[in-house]
C-alpha cells in the first residue's frame, strides 16, 4: 500500500504559474496542478511527470478532489516507491497532496 501521512508540516502551496520547485526539509517538490489538464489527459501527465522523479523529489499535486482512483492506479505501478504525504485535505479548497519519491 502507498505510504500515506496526512502530517501537516509544510502548508505553503504553488500556484499553477508557479514553476520553481518548493523546499521542504526532507525533499524538493515540483508543482503539478491537475485542474489545469483535461481530463482525459491527467492520469498519463501525472504518469509522465512521477516516472522522471529521481529519489527524494516529489511532486506537489493540487486537484480539486480527492483522487481515490489515481491512488489506486498508482499503487499498481509503483507499490512503495512513492510516498503520499497529504498537505491539504477537505472542505471547499483543493485538495495538495506530495508524492514524494522513495526509492
């Protein structure tokens, strides 16, 4: 199963214009913004973007729901390599998860 934390340590979220990576004390997230992708588009960009990470990147994923299936999906193709570390979680604002790259 992927490792899941709902740990709260770091609140600060990247724009959509914002390109640069965020620090984190453990690793460097780079931000990924799902809304601004067609849906029928997103699982293959998210894909694409989590297949390039090295070990201790992540990315900085913000949607604007909880993706239940995708974290399915990505326990079949990854198993424990990446780690989901949720930032923001519930109510009316996007939810900001990182997957962080374990292996």
């Amino acid at each position: 199963m992927l490792a899941q934390s709902s740990q709260h340590a770091n609140q600060r979220m990247s724009t959509p214009a914002d390109s640069s990576p965020l620090q984190t004390a453990a690793y460097t997230p780079y931000p990924f913004d799902a809304r601004a992708i067609a849906h029928r588009f997103r699982h293959s960009a998210i894909f694409g973007a989590l297949d390039v990470l090295q070990a201790g990147e992540a990315m900085r994923f913000v949607n604007d729901h909880d993706p239940i299936p995708l974290l399915h999906q990505m326990q079949q193709r990854y198993g424990d390599r990446i780690s989901v570390i949720y930032q923001q979680r519930g109510g009316d604002a996007p939810v900001v998860i990182d997957f962080v790259v374990t292996e």
